[in-house]
C-alpha cells in the first residue's frame, strides 16, 4: 500500500472540517433550544443531496460520497428534530 495521494489528503481534510462544522453547529443549537428550518430549504436540501450522492456515488468518488451521505442524514436528522420540537417553518403565501 502505497502513500496517500495529494487530493485525497486534501479531500480527508476537507470532509473532516465540514462534518465538525456540521456537528458543533447542530449540538450547540439542539442544546439552546433554537433549532428551526424551512420546509423548503429542507426538501430541496434532501434532495440535491441525494442526487450528489448519486452522481459521487456513479463516479466512485469516496469522499464525496461519505460527505453526502453524512450531510443527508445530518438534514434528515434536524428536521425530524424541528417537525418534534416546533421549530420547522413552513412558507405563507401572501
């Protein structure tokens, strides 16, 4: 097994920052109670999410795949929590 390439040293790096991200801003906002997201935001969300993962996925890119997938169930998981808690908003028309 050879070293690790350039790219995916990078990649590794980039996904760690953007899953800590992710973290800490979902277990800080779920521990003050303020946690609330458009169902808009949230359908479309899921579902370009999953259509990254797709392609990722087809072109047997790793990274991205392990990043889309962990970025979809993130979503999932904080609208499940807002649906729970009250704090999904849903658009008015005018």
């Amino acid at each position: 097994m050879g070293l690790l390439s350039i790219e995916l040293v990078f990649g590794i790096i980039g996904i760690s920052a953007l899953i800590s991200a992710w973290l800490w801003e979902t277990v800080e906002n779920i521990q003050k109670h303020k946690v609330s997201i458009h169902l808009h935001f949230s359908l479309l969300y899921i579902f370009g999410n999953i259509m990254l993962s797709t392609y990722s996925w087809r072109v047997h890119n790793t990274i991205y795949l392990v990043l889309s997938l962990f970025l979809l169930a993130a979503i999932i998981s904080e609208t499940v929590y807002c649906i729970k808690t009250g704090g999904l908003k849903i658009a008015k028309r005018h």
